[in-house]
C-alpha cells in the first residue's frame, strides 16, 4: 500500500493534475466573460453582474464542502494528484468513489486493502477517467443539440420520467452492488451499512421538507461521517 501511495503522489501525476486543473480555471474565467458580455445585451447593470457573480461563488461553497469531506478519504487511497484531477472535472465524489471501487474490484482486490496493488490503483484510474469520459464527450458534440432534446423531451413527460428511472436505478445498483460486497464481510460490516442505509433517507427528507438545498448536497458526506463513527463504536 505505501508503494502505491508513492506513485499516487509521484510528480508526474502532479503535473498532469495540474494541467487540467489549470484547463478547468482558464474555462471558468471565459464562461465568466462570456456572462459578462452577454449581461448587456439583456439590461443588466456592471454592479448586478458584480452581485450575482458574487452570490454564485457563495453558494457553491456548500456543494464544495461536502465534496471536500469525501475527497480526504479519496486522498489516502488514490493519491492527491488523481482526486484533484477527477474532482475538479467531474465534480461528484460519489461518482468517483464508485468508479475507483468497481476498478479495484475488478483487479481482484478491495480499495484500500492491504492486498491494494499498483495494478489496482492503474485499474482504477482508468475505471474512473473512462467512466468519465462519456458525459465530456456528450457535452462537446451534443451541447447545440440539448435545446431540440429538451423540447422533445417536454412534450413527451413518459420520456423524461423513464431517463429519470433509469438513472436512479443506475446509481441504486452500483451502490447496492459496492454495499452488498461489504456487508458480507462480517456483522460489524453489516451494522454500518444498514445504519449508512437508514441515516441517508432521513437526510434527504429533512433537506426537502425543510428547503435546505445543501443538505441534500452535504448528504453524502454526513453519511460516510455517520458511517465512521458508527464503525469505530461497533468496534
């Protein structure tokens, strides 16, 4: 494991974080000129721009935070510069911590374990740059095409109700088949994760009935703290 963690932060993978993360940057600073410029044409003022540019950068900070929870226990199993690199792309923890699970399993061996290998962490990467890949290529070839698919997609409400299925059903799958793996391990496994299970609903439901927005984002955070200190009382 600690040869792993070597490679993990070896320079190279610093530099190749890096670069992307300054690509990310470069896009954000364009999107807000772009903004800007367009403000104009719509009426609004330099001190309303100043004001919503402002609002939005203070709202993202909650969604940021609840990554953030979830990229430290990334960082002790795949390494600083890869959990920079996909975070700042992607943006969703869950998703790469999904994505780094179902590769190491394929290698034969649970992230983290003591049996984690250079081949695993490699399979991993890729698992999760490949899982990835799909949603950049949507955007860059489709993007001029999602206001005809919207349009579609509002007179067919049958359609936008099954896309949403199917994508729920996705994630319910992919966690039930990452929890189920854990849960055999042992009853203090089994323990965790039935309470992770129960504690995750309740947090969502609170968010809606109480119209907290970053609660929901916050969710899975709270619940991998829940979950920690769960394990280590049960232990």
């Amino acid at each position: 494991m600690e040869k792993v963690l070597q490679t993990a932060n070896s320079w190279p993978l610093w530099i190749f974080a890096a670069l992307i993360v300054g690509i990310v940057i470069f896009q954000a600073i364009i999107f807000i000129r772009l903004a800007s410029n367009a403000s104009r044409s719509v009426g609004m003022s330099s001190t309303e721009v100043k004001s919503a540019i402002r609002a939005g950068a203070i709202s993202s900070l909650g969604p940021s935070l609840a990554i953030i929870v979830v990229a430290i226990s990334m960082i002790s199993l795949i390494g600083s510069p890869v959990t920079l690199m996909r975070i700042s792309i992607i943006g969703s923890a869950a998703i790469e911590t999904v994505g780094a699970s179902i590769g190491s399993k394929a290698a034969g061996v649970d992230l983290g374990s003591t049996e984690y290998t250079l081949q695993a962490f490699t399979n991993a990467v890729w698992v999760m740059c490949l899982g990835g890949m799909g949603w950049l290529l949507f955007v860059a070839l489709f993007t001029k095409s999602l206001g005809k698919i919207q349009k579609k997609a509002e007179a067919n409400p049958k359609g936008v109700k099954m896309l949403s299925t199917v994508s729920v059903a996705a994630m319910i799958g992919a966690f039930s088949y990452l929890g189920g793996g854990e849960m055999v391990k042992g009853m203090s496994e089994f323990i965790v994760f039935i309470i992770a299970f129960i504690v995750m609903p309740i947090i969502i439901w609170i968010g809606d009935k109480s119209q907290l927005r970053w609660l929901k984002e916050w969710s899975l955070g709270l619940v991998i703290i829940v979950g920690m200190i769960a394990g280590y009382l049960i232990s």
